[in-house]
C-alpha cells in the first residue's frame, strides 16, 4: 500500500473512533459512607450469586438511554446540569424502603422518596436528552438506588431484598436517615445496557450543581 492510502485508512479509522456512538446516563452518586454500605452489599452479593448478578456502582440515574457521542453527550450534559443547578440546587435523595422488581436492572433496590423535585429534574433531563420521561409502560419515574440486578426466582429477590433491608436500614427507624443523602453534583457514565456485566460502564464527567451565582 501506498504512504497516502495508509493516511487515509488511517484518518478514516481515527474518525469512525471519534464519531462512535454510545448510550449515556446521568447519575446521583452517594456519598461515601452510603456508598461504601451499597458497593459492599452490590459486590457481597454478587460474589456469592455464581455469576448471576454483576457488580456495579451505586447510584441513583435522573436520566438514562440518551444515545450519542461522546463530545454529544458531554455537551448536553453540561447544559441539563445548568439548568438542574438553576432550578433546584443540590437534589435530596431520602430513603423509603428496600423493595424488589422484577426488572433485570430493577430487581432489588433502595427506594427513594420520588419528591416533586426529583420528578422534575428528572423530567427536565429527560426530554433534554429527547427521551420521554418516566419508567417505560406510562410509568412514572422511580428514583431508587440499585443494590442487585439480574434475573432471580420470587424467592431469591426476596432474600436479597431482606439482606438488602438488613445491610442498609437494619431495624432501626434512624438508618433511614443515614440511607439518604444531598447530591451536590450530577455524573455523566457510560451505559450500555445491552453489557449485563457492566463491565464497560464508566465515568466519563462530573458537574456541580451550582448556579453561577452560587459558585461566584
């Protein structure tokens, strides 16, 4: 081949690299306390599922499925978070209580509150990102923070629903409260979905949730 096909090849390689599509979500990440307690039950019990459930980090999403590159989805992130910061400041994330779904990325999982204030910076981030808002099927939004995901009988959601309970709310009304938790900041990740060992899932930005008047 010739030193100008090479630079050819080459540049168009580089450009379908650069041009690459992805799927992106943007997370509330907890604290680490919070998430030291949910990474440990997260990695604990998928250790012990015989490669049923992956390993993940704890987070609950505002918005999930925006498809794009990656300079789309950092552009647009920067602008939703503007806007979140605006409207609503630092989003509060209170616990309810551990419940089960049947879901592969909603089986066991961490409840929180849906306070108009999350359903609403949800609902802003979504239609941001041209998504309908919501949780699928006319549903609507359910912030929760994921402790298992995968494919289990009743019986075994059940029991890692009441391990989950136990690891992080325990019998004691006032876990709750150490369950909960003041996001002062918004993470873009990369999510593919269709990769149940999430493994490829990464962070690829992170943006205060501050207005201009507040950073100044």
């Amino acid at each position: 081949f010739s030193s100008h096909h090479c630079i050819r090849c080459h540049f168009h390689f580089t450009r379908r690299v650069v041009m690459a599509t992805s799927v992106y979500s943007l997370w509330l990440e907890p604290p680490p306390a919070l998430a030291s307690t949910s990474a440990g039950f997260i990695t604990r019990y998928a250790g012990a599922s015989g490669g049923r459930c992956p390993t993940f980090d704890p987070h609950v999403t505002i918005a999930g499925g925006f498809v794009g590159t990656e300079a789309q989805a950092k552009e647009k992130s920067a602008a939703i978070v503007a806007s979140l910061a605006s409207a609503f400041g630092p989003l509060r994330c209170d616990a309810m209580e551990v419940s089960a779904g049947t879901r592969f990325h909603q089986c066991v999982y961490l409840r929180m509150v849906p306070t108009e204030q999350l359903a609403n910076a949800h609902a802003l981030a979504a239609r941001a990102f041209g998504l309908e808002p919501g949780n699928g099927g006319g549903a609507p939004y359910m912030p929760h923070l994921s402790l298992v995901y995968g494919q289990l009988t009743d019986a075994q959601r059940e029991d890692a629903r009441r391990d989950g309970e136990t690891a992080l709310l325990g019998n004691d009304a006032a876990n709750v409260a150490d369950a909960s938790f003041v996001a002062a900041e918004v993470t873009l990740w990369r999510t593919d979905i269709e990769d149940l060992t999430c493994e490829s899932w990464s962070r690829v930005d992170r943006y205060p949730l501050k207005s201009a008047c507040d950073a100044s």
